[in-house]
C-alpha cells in the first residue's frame, strides 16, 4: 500500500505491506487524514518514532469481526492500551504504561491507505460532519480534554497563547464556557478566524502581568510557558499543551512564590469534539490551509512546517 | 540593637537601629528566632536581598497602638501587603504585588532584637507551646498550606521527597490526613526521626517509577523535580516546596503526555500550625540540631548548611 515513512527522513513508498487485524480489531481505509505539529516534532527528532506517521483521520472499516462496523465512517482514539494495567482498567488506557500510540510509538500511523485499531478505540461518525471536519475531531478532542480536567468558571479570565491550529480549536472549545476569553497570537489572519466567531484577540499584545486565572499554552515553542508565567495571577493555572522536542530552562521558583499550578494536558474525549462539531459550535473550515494527495505527501510536510500554515490535509481515498 | 545583616556577606553587627512601628504595628522583641533554608540560599544569591535576615521566630510585643497585644508571646506572619488591591481585599496579602516579606524582601527579618510587623500578622501563641516550639510554628505552616491547597484522600499513595527540617515538617503534616504516606531521605538518623512517628521511610530508594498520587518536593535540590516526574503516576500531582538560586533544565513533555500537575506550595495557615503542635501531633524536639547565641551567628549559619543539620535556633533574648 501507498504510505508516507518516517526513519530518519520522511519517505513516499508504494510497497508498504497492509497490516492485519487482530481480534477486536479493524481493518480502516483511510480516507482523510490532517498533519499535527507532533508530526512535524517527530521529523524533527521528538519520540524517537520510525515507521508510518499520522494521527489525526477518517476512515471507513473494511474488515471487523464486528459485521455491524463494515462500511461505517470513524475516526479513532490513538492510545492503545495492553487491556489488562491498573490504567486500562479503569478507563485510562490513554496513560497504560505498555500503550502504543498511532504514529507516534511503536504503532503505524495513518499517512497510507489502511491501518488497524481496537474496536474500542472507534468512534463512528455522524452524516452530518464532512470528511473535512471528521479530520478534526482527534485534536479538538485535545482541546475538550481541558474542560475536562478543570472547571472553568464563566467569571475566570483566560488566556490562551498561539494561534496556530491547535490554539485555534482551543479557543474556540473554551468559548463555550462562557469564560472571559483572550486568544493571542503573531499572526493577524489567523487570529481573524476567531474574530468572525466572537473571540477576543490580540496581536502580539504587550501584556499587563499577574492578569489571567488561566492561560493555556498551546504555541509550541519554549517561549509559551516563559509568557504564561508573566500573565497568570498568583494561585492560577497554566495548562500547558506543547510539546517540544528541546528540554526548556524555566525558573521554578516562580511557581512557589506566586503558587502557580501548571496542569499538562494531552489526548481527550472523543464524544464531546463529535458532539460540538454537529452542533455546528466550532467553525473549522477556516482553519484549513491546503489539501494534498498522499503522493505529494513530502510537499504536504513542508507546507504543513510553514509559519503561516493551518492544517494541512491528506486525500487519501 | 544587634543584629545579622546580610548585604554580599553576613555580618554581625551591634549598632543597627531600632525599627519604628506605624500605626498598626507592634514592635516586637525577638526570643527565639530558626534558621530556615532559605536564608542559607539569601545568602548564596537568592532574592537578591539586603537587610537583615530570618522570618522564623517568637517574641514579646512591646509597643503597640492596641494595649491589649503588649506583653503577649506572639508568632507572626511574613507577608506585608499593600492592604488595598485585589489580592489584600480577598485574603491574599500573601501575594500582593507591592509586598515586602520579613528578611527576604524589602524588609529587615528577625535575627535581630527587634522588629515591626503589622498587627493583623500576629497569632497569640498558646501557653502550652514552648519557645522552641514556637519557631516552628510558620514553616509547618508552610507544610499545612499543601493540605489547604490540595485535597487529599486517605486511598492516596503520597511520597514526600527530602529529609531536611521542611521535609519533616510536611511529612507529620501530611500524617495526619490518614493518606499512604512514605517519606523518601538519604540521612537515616533524620528519618528516623519519622519512623518514631510511625511513618513509613524509605533511605536512598529505588523507587518503583509511576507509583505515587502525590510527591511532595522538599529537597531543596534540582534534582527532586526530577525524582519527582519518574515516581508520580500519570495524571497524579507532584507539589513543589523547593527554591533554589539556580535554574532547572527540565523536560515539560513529561507533564503533558503523562497528564501530571505541578502545584507551587509557599505560606501556609498559621492557626492549623498553632492548633497541630498543640493538639502534640507533631515532634519537633528531635527536629532542633543546634542553639547559638545571635552572637554566635555566623556560626549558626555555617552549622545550619552543614549536611547533617536539621534546626539551628538563636535564641536572642
């Protein structure tokens, strides 16, 4: 099958074999899949990952010992976990210690024509979401597990830095708390995405400091979390979503003097990114930049690594 | 009056004026005053600050608008609000902006005869407190503020890293929430201070990686962090008492992919402090490695860096 490989250098093969279906799991076309920064990362050296890339797709299963599964459109959870941990069993199979994650570690990901999955980890797709929007339902997932591990009050005032695609769903997901939200970016059209549906923006804003509850960093570089620490008031949060694959030099004793708690944030709930996408709360049309083939999947990548590039989508099938 | 005055080196010195309380303030005079590690770190660079060092102490109010207060052995808060923003209005004076903080920032500390403090920052110490006692009253404290900012359960697996005079404290604090508690420490006289206390320690552990709710930082050293971060579970709670001078080059991926928070812990509540020692949970004899005269300071602080030090006092009059 066509897919795109990662081992050392980004490749384009024709010959890649298609992987087999365990029990309980299944065989999915891929159909669509989108390029995250964490694909980029992982170019870049980040998980040490060889083998195929990509984490974010619609699919269609083509073989399932679940007959009522074949034909359906899904999108996937990407943590795999060994089933049998104290973390899988107690619905946390996202932190299992043996898990495999789709693209990412030791599981091929979604940049060719098939993969296989648990069915666990399927969640299958209403009609009334495009191809184009199924793409997004994995990282704007990411962006509802936030509203999951914190309670967000409407009266709380929030920051959230970076307009890149996913500060862009970040934004747009924290909206819906009804919170006083601030996105700020460096990047004046992609902050007039979220301008049209409401948010407040600022263009690299000089910041008044100690102001924020709460600010989410979502810039992917190592500057975010010095910023956030200027921003956020004592006792508030950082949530903290950007990985990178260089080791940051923060000053720790900020987050004693002022009592800071700075919460990672990674993978989130499926159903309720499906949910807000149906009912049309989140605009994500916007935030697509371009659509490649798979063939063109090197010229994807770099596009995808362009500074004023939004989510590059794969057309697979 | 005499004093230890900090400014490049500390100096002893006889002839350092006699603060003047204002109005709402007690002039208090100094019996017993600790030395805590964070003088010991003032004095490597920390905070920058000139002046006179120590918070830890009690003393006998001897002036002061309200008659009431004269006379009284009294223990006292460190932080100096404003009085009027945001953070003063709401019971926060311990992060007002414009703060000063006895001998670590703007304002002359307690190894000295005499100091200011603001009325609202005295708690009446109890009878049945000793003076040496006493001294202990804000650093544990300090150790209750982890239970005012956390909820911890009797079910949860917490580790406290660090067996100096904090590490101490913040175990017999944590003892009492009925929590699995193990205390982690490379000096097995200090812990065996603990074991005599009934909690569980361990000396120099190989730990088993992943294994805690809750690790609580008191090493004073960079490498705690990081102690930290292997033995917390994914999604679990490493709560961070250390300050230290230097900067820490750490790996914040491991905060989000494996979920975890970080929770700067600083002040605490005095009464909880004043009531524990009363209530005899807490040992702190065995906690006092050493008295000097305030004459003899500069050989307090030397035997207070010592490896195997725990509590050096001064008593001062």
């Amino acid at each position: 099958m066509r897919a795109l490989v990662f081992n050392k250098k980004l490749e384009y093969v024709t010959d890649y074999p298609v992987p087999e279906p365990k029990e309980n799991e299944a065989l999915i076309r891929i159909t669509h899949a989108g390029i995250c920064n964490t694909d980029i990362e992982i170019t870049r050296g980040y998980m040490d990952f060889k083998g195929v890339l990509g984490h974010e797709f619609t699919g269609i299963v083509e073989k399932c010992s679940n007959n009522k599964l074949i034909g359906k459109r899904v999108a996937g959870e990407i943590n795999l976990g060994c089933g049998k941990c104290l973390y899988c069993r107690n619905q946390m199979q996202n932190h299992c210690p043996g898990r495999s994650v789709l693209g990412i570690l030791n599981k091929d990901g979604v940049f060719a024509d098939y993969i296989t999955l648990p069915v666990g980890n399927l969640h299958e797709i209403p009609k009334s979401i495009s191809e184009e929007e199924a793409v997004f339902i994995e990282p704007l997932a990411a962006a509802y597990e936030i509203i999951k591990q914190i309670n967000i009050s409407s009266s709380d005032k929030v920051c959230v830095l970076g307009d890149g695609k996913l500060g862009l769903l970040v934004s747009q997901a924290l909206a819906t708390t009804g919170s006083k939200l601030t996105a700020v970016g460096k990047h004046r059209e992609k902050l007039s995405i979220l301008d049209k549906t409401g948010i407040k923006t600022i263009l690299k804003a000089k910041f008044r400091e100690r102001d924020f509850d709460m600010v989410v960093d979502c810039t992917g570089s190592p500057s975010g979390i010095k910023t956030a620490l200027k921003i956020v008031r004592p006792g508030g949060k950082i949530v903290l979503k950007t990985t990178i694959a260089e080791k940051s030099q923060i000053d720790l004793n900020q987050f004693v003097i002022n009592e800071i708690s700075l919460i990672g944030s990674r993978c989130g709930p499926f159903p309720d990114a499906i949910k807000a996408i149906k009912s049309g709360k989140i605009d994500l049309y916007p935030l697509i930049s371009d659509v490649f083939s798979i063939e063109d999947g090197k010229k994807a990548f770099k596009q995808a690594a362009k500074k004023n590039a939004l989510k590059v989508i794969l057309k697979i099938n």
